[in-house]
C-alpha cells in the first residue's frame, strides 16, 4: 500500500466538485494509494458511489468552519502524507488545520471557480470577507491548484497573486465508468421518442448555471418546431424556474427533473447538450457530454468552455446572457441532427490517468 492521501470536502452532495474529488479519491485508490475522504458532513447523492476501499471519515461539523478542531484531531491521528481540497472556504480550512496541528502533511488546495465572478454574487457577509482570508492564507499552502487556465489568471489577478505560483490541472472527468454508464438506457420517457428531440442540461439551479436564459431560448425554439427541454439538478433556484416554464406556457415540454444518478446517459441520447452559465470554473458537465459525443452549444463565460471547446471547434460558444443567439444556435444542432464522433485525444487532458500523473508530480 502508498501512502496515506486524504482528501477533504463538505460533503457528497450532488456537485460538480464533489464529484471532482470523488473521481480523484477512486482514482489516487485504483492506483493502490490508503485514501482517505474526510467530510465536514458524511452525507449526499454521491455517498453510495464511494468504493468499500476509501475510507470515508465523517467529522460530523454543523458547516465547514466548525470543522477545524475535527480536522486537526483527525491530523495528528492519522498524518496523511497529502490533504486535498477544494472550494475556497473549505481550503482555508484545511491549510489553517494543518499548520495547527503541527504535522507535515502537504497541503494541495483547489480552486474551481471563477473567483472575481463568484464575489460579484456573494451569498451571505461571509462569502464577502473570503478574498481577505485567501490572501492570508493561500500563500501557506504547498500548492495552489486551478481547474482551468481562466481560473487560474483570474485567482492571480483577483488575489494579486504571482501567476507562476499557482499550478493547472485539468478535473478527472473521463473514466470506463463514465463510458459504460453513457451506454445504459435512459431512464426517461421523453428519450424513447425518436421523432422529437431533446435538448438537455445539467447543473445545480443557482444563479451562475442562468437557467432562465436557457428556458427563454428554449421557447424561441419551441415556437419553430417539436422539441422537449430536460435539465438535471437541484438548488435554490428551481420554484424561479418552475414559474417562468408556467409564465411561457411550456409546462409540457419542459421537465427539471431534479438530480440523478447517471447524467451520461441523457448526455449520450440527447440531441443537443447546452451549458448557459454566467461563469464556471471548468464545466465538468460539459466535459463529459463532449466525451459522451454529444451536440454542445455553450455560453462563452468565464472560464472553461472555451478551453474545451478549443475556441469553437468542439461545439458552438454563444454570448453570456444572449437567448435568441443560444436558440439560433440550439436550433441550427437540431437541424444538423448528427452528434459527432469524438476523438480520444479531445478528452485525454481530462482523463483520470492524466490528471492523476499530474497530480503526483506536485506530491513528488
């Protein structure tokens, strides 16, 4: 057995981060590592997706601050060789943890969001104060890693951070597992109709993923001929969208229709994948809806799609907040009608193997 790696995030629920580390963890395990995942709160979709090998540690905090003295507990116990983490908050948690309790654990803190856009939307006064307290105390942690070039010049610029100290790495997105689920059934009954198509997206419903531009450039394609919306995911936004779906009468054509296990499947059988966010780190989903093989029309934001889509050749990039450019090219896919057949060197900067080569030269 490796050595012991840990791996810390709040908990498994259904986000794209999670997922991120998730995929990690498994991976890092694969390759024979102890791997650890240490959660604030052991609980959410993705808990019945960690394999018997990763030990799960739940340290059972009411939220992420209140995990510190857990944490530095779990530290001096067990002394991984490595913690991993991810989202700004949890970071400065786990860097603060670590120097607490003294041991010499390597620090990896990850950041997958386009920080300056994020802070343009703060959630609550907490979320104002993070820039400060990622100023102090990124500067500690051994690596600083961004998911995306946009992230990580962004990060630097925001932080007035050197750009050489901050280190990218792709997200591990595309794995065997991800290829066997795209070919399972459907489970909707929206997809066994082939005489209409559907368009689908998948995200949490909160402001960045803008949902509302997609459900409006849905109508303008509606009122030109048959097609079904379907968008997967959960989040505070949903009774917002539920009402603007009823406001433009398309009740019976369009299904948000929650979390679910296998997204790769509807990636797979959909006609065209759309990605409407204002800004993302490094879209995952859109990630493996291109290895999926699927028609992507997505928003140009900061930071991400364009760096997969390698400036529009892998699938259309549209204006930030534009609904009738988004229909037109929504449109135009459905149109056309063929997915395209995707080459594996499109997809390998994502692949588990190459992240985790990646990954272990920063731990070297």
């Amino acid at each position: 057995m490796e050595k012991k790696i840990s791996f810390f995030i709040p908990s498994l629920r259904g986000g794209g981060a999670e997922r991120v580390i998730l995929n990690l963890a498994k991976t890092f395990s694969y390759y024979k590592y102890d791997v650890d995942l240490v959660t604030v709160k052991a609980e959410g979709a993705y808990l019945s997706q960690v394999p018997k090998k990763i030990n799960i540690i739940d340290l059972n905090a009411p939220r992420v601050s209140l995990s510190l003295i857990p944490l530095i507990k779990y530290l001096n116990k067990n002394k991984p060789y490595a913690l991993i983490s991810a989202m700004n908050h949890v970071n400065i948690i786990a860097i603060l943890a670590t120097k607490l309790a003294l041991v010499k654990t390597k620090v990896l803190i990850s950041e997958h969001s386009t920080l300056s856009r994020s802070l343009m939307h703060p959630e609550n006064f907490r979320s104002r104060l993070l820039p400060f307290f990622m100023k102090f105390f990124y500067p500690f942690a051994d690596k600083i890693i961004a998911v995306s070039h946009g992230v990580a010049d962004d990060l630097a610029k925001a932080l007035n951070f050197p750009r050489s100290k901050i280190e990218v790495i792709y997200n591990p997105v595309v794995s065997d597992e991800l290829f066997e689920k795209a070919n399972q059934e459907v489970d909707h009954p929206w997809f066994k109709d082939s005489q209409c198509p559907v368009i689908l997206a998948v995200g949490r419903l909160t402001e960045a993923k803008d949902f509302p531009t997609l459900i409006r450039a849905f109508h303008y394609v509606r009122q030109k001929r048959k097609a079904k919306l379907v968008i997967l995911g959960e989040g505070e936004k949903r009774a917002e969208l539920i009402n603007l779906v009823k406001k433009l009468g398309l009740d019976n054509d369009v299904d948000i229709a929650g979390f679910v296990e296998n997204p790769y499947s509807y990636m797979k059988g959909c006609s065209v994948f759309v990605l409407s966010s204002k800004w993302e780190g490094l879209p995952t989903v859109l990630v493996e809806a291109l290895a999926c093989g699927a028609n992507i029309v997505a928003t140009d934001c900061p930071s991400g799609p364009r760096e997969i889509l390698k400036n529009g050749e892998y699938g259309s990039l549209v204006n930030v907040g534009d609904e009738k450019a988004l229909a037109r090219e929504i449109f135009k896919k459905l149109e056309d009608g063929q997915n395209k057949k995707i080459l594996k060197e499109v997809y390998k900067p994502f692949t588990n193997e190459t992240v985790f080569k990646n990954y272990l030269k920063l731990l070297i």
